[in-house]
C-alpha cells in the first residue's frame, strides 16, 4: 500500500495508572485520506489510545505529533482537549455526551463555537460579521443535517429520540467542528444490524465527501474490514499488527490474540 502523508504520528507512548502499564511502547503512523481502525480484545488498551491522542489522558513516555494541513508538526501530547478542537481534531464517545434538552440543531450549532470569532457585546447586537458568521455556521450545519439524514429531527429535543438517532446527532456534532481528524469510539455500540449499516455508510460518506481522516474503535470485524483502509491491533497494550485489513486477520499473531491460540483459520470478517 502506497502511504500518504502522515496526519498523526505516535512515538513510544506508554500510559500508566499506579502500577498498571495500560498502553506500552506504542508506535503508530495515522496517514491523511484514511479511515485507520484500531482493533483488538477487551482492554487491550484501545480506548487508552484514544484518550492520549484526545488529550484526556497523558502519557508517561512518548509524544504524539499532529501535522496541520501546511505541512507543520505540533506535539499535541501535552495540549487540553480545547486546544485540539482549534487544531482541528474532533471526537465522539462511546457513551453519549449531548445536551438532551436541546434540539438537534442547537446541539450541532454549539459543535461551531471553535469557529465563532466575536465576543459577547457583538452577538447581543447582532451585526455585520456577526451576521455573515452566524449564517455560514448556520449553512454548515444544514449541510451536516442533510448529510446525514436527519432533516426530519432538527428540531426534536435530543433526549426524545431513540439511541441510534442520538448517536447520529453525536456525530454531527463532532462534524460540526470541521475536523480535519476525527476520533470515533466505537460509533455502532448497542445498534441493530439495520442501523450499524447505516452508520457506517455515513461514515464512508464523510470520509470520502469530505475527505476527513478517521481513527475508529469498532467491535464489528465486518465492517471494520469493509470500510477501513489500514489496522493497527492492540493486545494488552502492545501494537502487535499493522496494514491493511486482508494483511492484519490473516496475522498468526492477531489470530492467537482473539482466539486464544495460533490457528490456520483467519479472523472472520
């Protein structure tokens, strides 16, 4: 496989809590234009992973290096989460994190805040630039509505709805930030069959409309396998595979880590 430019670079990372090492050694290059999964058993460390590259945690040893659409590296290992939305990297959690008193669309339009440029007096009068920007933040979330298919929800309160349109709408939100890098933490978990494929078709759509970078946690080896163009796999927090899906589950490695012992079989897909 050809490699891209890098969009993230992890350099021997390790994260310890007191005397448990949850993440040891981890090098991993994320490439721009890609949708990268990282896969592997429960509390292989995956989440961990996440969470250093979201800021919310931080390693003891390594540094994570994010590379801006210029070309320019930034250690991003010590930074706040805040500051990563400004860069340009976005996030949705396992468990939903909406504002579910508010509609869809107002939970969306907070996702723009990054982008707001005017301070308090100017949006009380309501003016000029603040005008033009609340009508471009406006058109962006419309075409983040659309894309994914929740016209008919905009104006719900987000606690009404069922899980799997909640899990929409985080998404959205996530994309309302305009990421160059979006972090997915298990998007489909405790969806049906019918809504997982809709999820991972919107997926596919935001990563080749738009052409955002994605790191997805995911569970499903089948769609993991349809819709990712690299794998990294984690067992007790060591990067034991890398490379493309068909190179990864037919690894004697991988194979042993979800299966307990080396087998002539692959992962099924």
């Amino acid at each position: 496989m050809d490699h891209k430019p890098e969009i993230l670079k992890i350099e021997g990372l390790t994260l310890r809590f007191s005397g448990l090492t949850a993440l040891r050694d981890i090098n991993l290059d994320i490439f721009e234009g890609e949708i990268t999964a990282i896969i592997g058993p429960n509390g292989a460390g995956k989440t961990s992973l996440l969470n250093c590259i979201s800021a919310l945690y931080k390693g003891q040893e390594g540094r994570i290096v994010y590379f801006d659409a210029t070309r320019h590296e930034q250690v991003i290992s010590k930074l706040k989460p805040s500051q990563l939305a400004w860069l340009g990297i976005a996030r949705s959690f396992q468990n939903i994190e909406l504002f579910k008193g508010m509609t869809v669309l107002d939970n969306l339009m907070l996702g723009r805040h990054v982008h707001t440029h005017y301070g308090l007096l100017a949006s009380f009068l309501y003016w000029g630039r603040v005008q033009k920007q609340e009508i471009e933040h406006r058109r962006m979330v419309e075409n983040i509505i659309d894309l994914l298919e929740i016209t008919a929800i905009r104006k719900n309160v987000v606690g009404s709805l069922a899980y799997g349109l909640q899990k929409r709408v985080e998404l959205g939100r996530a994309l309302a930030l305009s990421p160059r890098l979006l972090l997915l933490d298990e998007p489909m978990a405790g969806m049906n069959s019918e809504e997982k494929e809709d999820m991972a078709r919107f997926i596919l759509d935001i990563y080749e409309e738009l052409g955002t970078s994605i790191i997805l946690i995911e569970h499903d080896m089948g769609v993991i396998m349809d819709i990712s163009n690299r794998v990294a796999v984690l067992d007790f927090g060591r990067l034991i595979a890398q490379g493309t899906p068909d190179e990864v589950k037919s690894n004697p490695a991988v194979i042993h880590a979800y299966l307990g012992k080396e087998q002539n079989s692959t992962i099924r897909a």
